[in-house]
C-alpha cells in the first residue's frame, strides 16, 4: 500500500509540474523561438527576437555541462540552454567553452564534462 500511495503522489506530482509547466509557456506566448548567444571573455549575451541580456561571468549562479548542453543559470531556477548539437563544430566548441569556462567561473559554481 505504501508503494502504491508513494507512486500515486510521483505521478500527481509530475500532472501538476507539466501542468504548471504548459501554462507559463502560453502565458508568455511562445511556444518556440531562436536563442542567438555570444559568449566572449566578457561575459555572455543572449538575443530572442528583439529582447536582449547581457551578463558578466560574475553574475551567474552556476555553470553545467551534461551530455547534451551547457547549462548557464542565470537564477536558482532558470537557465540559458546551449544544446550542442547545433554547435557547428561540437567537439571544438564544447573545448573552448570549457576552457573559458574554467578560466572564469569559481570552480564551485562549475560542473563540466570534460
């Protein structure tokens, strides 16, 4: 019974999570769009559409890498995305970023594969 209960609770957990999820990306009227990010010994600046941000390497909370993306969280909870499969060349990209990264982040805020 307690597996069941517990089951139940993951599975309303993650209805109300997507839920709340959904609801957001519609209130904020996209569904998808284009991330065009510049990162450069100075920080990093990211452009969607005619909204703009600039952030020194200061001023992020945390760098991750996983095997997909770099994570570049600009709060607790949110984050900039830089899948690496549209890296045009993965490998030489992905080095360069960790090196940079390595560079200027405090090793406590980084996590990276590589």
């Amino acid at each position: 019974a307690a597996v069941l209960t517990a089951a139940a609770a993951a599975l309303a957990l993650a209805v109300t999570t997507l839920s709340r999820v959904r609801s957001q990306v519609r209130r904020s009227g996209r569904t998808s769009y284009v991330q065009e990010t510049e990162i450069d010994g100075f920080g990093v600046r990211v452009t969607v559409g005619k909204d703009r941000a600039r952030l020194g390497f200061d001023r992020l909370v945390r760098v991750r890498e996983t095997r997909r993306a770099f994570y570049l969280f600009i709060a607790e909870h949110q984050a900039w995305i830089l899948p690496k499969a549209q890296m045009e060349d993965r490998e030489g990209d992905c080095a360069r970023l960790r090196e940079l990264f390595s560079a200027v982040i405090e090793k406590g805020k980084l996590k990276l594969k590589g």
